[in-house]
C-alpha cells in the first residue's frame, strides 16, 4: 500500500468507460487507508475529442465512480495554463471505508 497516488493528464486518454473505470479501481487498490490520491486532468461535461484520443469527465462522473471505490473528493481546483488556454481539474482524494 502506498500513502501517496498520483495520475497525471493520462486518465482522460482513457476513452472506454470500463477502462478508465479499471484504472481507477486498480489504482485504488494500492492505496493506503490514510493515503492521498490526486488525479490532474481536463474535466469537463461528457466531452469526447474529435479524434478520439481522449474521453473528458465531468468530475460529476468522477464523484460517482470514486464512490463506488469507496473514496471522495476532498478538494478540487479548477485552473487555467496561459497562454495555451487549456483548463485543468485537479482532485485530491480520500478513503470513506
């Protein structure tokens, strides 16, 4: 079991629900009952680029699947990278069970 997990810009290039729905229970599995999971990634509402390469959540979405891994939001902040414009979601996460 690790204390701290982190994904970084790489869940959204998960466009299959059920595999973006693995790599997050996967993940969860080695982390520690006190441990701190953060995900980076562009969120947003049920977004799917043109060319497939990736699959943006709202983090709506997120809140449901994390809570059928039995883990919550604790934080979230929302920011933008100038002067590429890109918007990104960061999320601190914690075990409830």
């Amino acid at each position: 079991m690790v204390e701290r997990l982190a994904a970084a810009d790489v869940l959204q290039h998960l466009v299959q629900d059920r595999a973006w729905h693995r790599a997050l229970a996967s993940l969860s599995d080695h982390l520690a009952a006190d441990g701190l999971f953060v995900i980076l990634d562009c969120m947003s509402e049920e977004f799917r680029s043109k060319d497939v390469h990736c699959n943006r959540r709202s983090l709506a979405r997120y809140a449901v699947v994390l809570d059928t891994l039995g883990l919550r939001v604790v934080e979230h902040e929302r920011f933008r990278l100038e002067p590429e414009g890109v918007t990104k979601d960061l999320l601190a996460i914690r075990r409830t069970r």
